[in-house]
C-alpha cells in the first residue's frame, strides 16, 4: 500500500487506520505500507523500516525507534527531538553553553569531541525559578536556563517553546490537566533524566530537522 489514505482528512484516515488493522489480524498476511506520515507509520505497524537516500537507516518497533534511535536522522524523523550540541568531558559529562551535563556512558569519547544530544520533549520539565528552587536537582538530572518563547495550547497537552541563554531553541510538553502556568518572556529551568537522553557521536546537520523526502 503506497500511501492509500493521505488525501483523506484526519479523522476519516484514524478511521480506516484502525479498519487496516482489522484486516491484518483478520487475515494473518503481510502487508508493506508506505507512509510519511510517522503517527501513522505507529499506529499501524509490526516492524518499521525508515529509508534515507534509499537505504535503510532505521529497523523495529515503533517503541524501540522511538524510545532508543539508532542515530540521529531516525530521532528527528520519528517524531519530535530537542537536540543539544555538546563538547565531552568523559565518557559520561559533557560541557553545554558552559556548564557541566551528566550523559549516558558512551564508551571511547576524548575530551572537546563533539557530540549531540537528544531528549523528547514529554521527558523536559519546564519549572520557574521558583519552583526549580524549591524542588532540588534529583541526582541523575540535568538543568539548564532558558527563557520561555511562545505556550501553545494543544487540547490535551500543551507544548513550551524555549531558548538557553546560548541561543538553543527547546521544546516542553506536558499534558493539559498536569497545567503549565508559564508565559513568553518567562525566565525557566530545563530539567531532564539523563537516561532519558540519547547520545550520538556521528551526525549531519541535515540530520537535525525532519527530513521532507524520508519515508
């Protein structure tokens, strides 16, 4: 199937995404389905294979891709990413805009390599200072300041873009019930597991925006 539902409207696709799957287990046969749309490519899918210039660079679950991306182009295609360019200090610090950051062990780093970070921003917290104040830095967490951009409500989340006093632009998300009483202009802190993180030593600057001509 080579995009079969993309001229539909979302929730008619939604519809016949969930009468695809029916089928599948109705029938027990495999199905290839082609899609750029990588919501879809969840919902629908066993096993995902993401191709760049014709060659596969990504293969599994939807989980695992998203949860643990193999490199860099997989993590900004299959869905959102906060990237963070860094300088290793170790196999498990790196500097960060002139502070110090906690990251995965990743065996053979030297001093002053580069390498490029990357959370999900469901695993950010965005807390005022007030509240970064009050509620310590956790072991095996991770903060940066930043300044709030721009609080977009999402119906069931919401999302807040930020940018650290370096000029990296981040974004937040969090669930509309759990509130984010946050607004442009508003100085915050940044904070995030450092298992949450992965870490690539290889990448191409193309890598960190979605690429348009993947599927």
């Amino acid at each position: 199937m080579d995009e079969p539902l993309g001229a539909l409207d979302k929730k008619l696709r939604e519809d016949l995404q969930d009468e695809l799957r029916q089928l599948h287990r109705r029938l027990g046969i495999t199905i290839v389905y082609v899609t750029h749309d990588q919501e879809e490519a969840m919902r629908l899918s066993q096993r995902i294979a993401i191709f760049s210039h014709g060659k596969i660079v990504g293969l599994g679950s939807g989980y695992d891709l998203y949860q643990n991306p193999p490199n860099a182009f997989v993590a900004s295609f299959l869905g959102n990413s906060n990237f963070l360019k860094l300088k290793a200090q170790g196999n498990a610090a790196a500097s960060f805009e002139g502070q110090s950051l906690s990251i995965r062990l990743t065996a053979g780093l030297h001093t002053d390599q580069d390498v490029l970070l990357m959370v999900r921003p469901e695993k950010a917290l965005a807390l005022s200072v007030e509240q970064a104040t009050q509620e310590p830095l956790a072991a095996g967490w991770n903060e940066v300041s930043a300044k709030v951009v721009e609080v977009l409500f999402l119906g069931e989340s919401q999302t807040c873009s930020v940018v650290t006093s370096g000029g990296t632009s981040m974004t937040v998300k969090a669930l509309s019930a759990a509130g984010m009483p946050l607004k442009a202009g508003d100085p915050v802190r940044v904070r995030w597991a450092t298992a949450d993180a992965c870490v690539y030593t290889q990448w191409a600057e193309s890598d960190l925006n979605k690429a348009a001509g993947a599927h």
